[in-house]
C-alpha cells in the first residue's frame, strides 16, 4: 500500500497558479507605468495578489482547487483540461462573431481575425505536435 | 470497488489519500460517473490485492 501525501504543500506545483496571477500583476503595474496610468497598474496588481491569495485559501477548504494547485488527482486535471477547452471555445467564439460585427461596420475586422488566426494556427501546431507526441 | 472499500475499513478520503487522489474522484469512481485511467485502475488493484476486473465491474 502506498501513502502518497496529496498535500499541495510539498511541491513547487502548487504555487505555479499563484505566482502566475502576481507575475499577471506585475505586468498590469508596469504597464500602468509606462501607460502613465499608475492607478490602473496599482489596482491590477492588487488584484491579481487578492485572486492569488484567494486561491491559496481556497485550496485549503476545496479538494477540487486542491487539486488544480497539486496536480496529482488524474480526475481533477481531467476536468480542468474540459473547463479550458470550453473557455477556449467561449473566446473563439466571441472573437468570430466580433470580426464579422466589425465586418458589418464596415471596418477591417482587425484585431480580431488576428485573434482568430493566432486561434486557428495555435490549434493546428498543437494538433501536429501531439500527433506525433501520442 | 465499493464493497472492497468497506470491507477493508476505508473511508474514501483515506483511500483517496492512499492512491494520491481526491475523496471525490473516489466517489466519482464508485457511483459510476468517472472512468480512472489504466494506471489509476491498477493502482486500485495492487492496493485492493487482486485484479482490475475484480476491482470494476466492466460491461464490455
């Protein structure tokens, strides 16, 4: 019998999330900065540190957020990979119905066929390199 | 798996525990609504000391 600990604790894993939320932040604070909007910089980046605490909270109380920091539970990241692929599937959409909005308008659709170009080619080099990972 | 399980005293969280995964997923297994992977299911094999197929009742 094994006795693996689940404890996200244990493993840098379980701060990829949070760290990922703050490094977020701090891009909002420099690019308030450099935008010369100090306030909007200051507030993304307390914002993202409050996302990254209340995740790490979360974690505490939660076995499912538990196991998005941990990454140990095969069910867990099952249903994050399905979580993702259906935002992934709500921007695409959005981003398309925006191009042909702004085709209607009469403007050139941009930056949203680049958007869905970036989409298209991303899913592509994704289906390629997996073809030949699995 | 359930009756192995209980035969044996666990609750799900400590079987959870046991295998590296969630009380959930444990339950999610034993009602049904979560299929594990290969390793998953040997894993629960070796713990429980006899076959997959003893473990899962699979309907093929």
């Amino acid at each position: 019998m094994s006795n693996a600990d689940t404890s996200p604790h244990r493993s840098l894993t379980g701060w990829v999330v949070p760290l990922t939320a703050t490094v977020i932040g701090l891009g909002y604070l420099v690019a308030g900065i450099v935008g010369g909007d100090l306030g909007f910089g200051v507030f993304g980046l307390a914002l993202m540190i409050v996302v990254a605490g209340v995740f790490l909270l979360a974690s505490r109380h939660s076995e499912t957020v538990a196991g998005l920091r941990d990454r140990r539970d095969e069910r867990i990241n099952q249903l994050d990979a399905t979580a993702s692929q259906v935002a992934g599937a709500a921007v695409l959409v959005a981003v398309l119905v925006m191009f042909v909005v702004e085709v209607a308008r009469g403007r050139s659709g941009s930056p949203y066929y680049q958007l869905g170009a970036l989409g298209g080619v991303s899913y592509v080099a994704a289906l390629v390199y997996l073809r030949f990972r699995r | 798996m359930k009756p192995l399980r209980a035969g044996r005293g666990l609750s799900q969280a400590s079987l959870g525990s046991a295998l590296g995964v969630s009380r959930q997923t444990i339950n999610s297994i034993e009602t049904g609504r979560y299929v594990p992977s290969l390793p998953l299911a040997l894993r629960l094999a070796r713990f429980f000391e006899t076959t997959v197929e003893e473990v899962f009742d699979v309907e093929c």
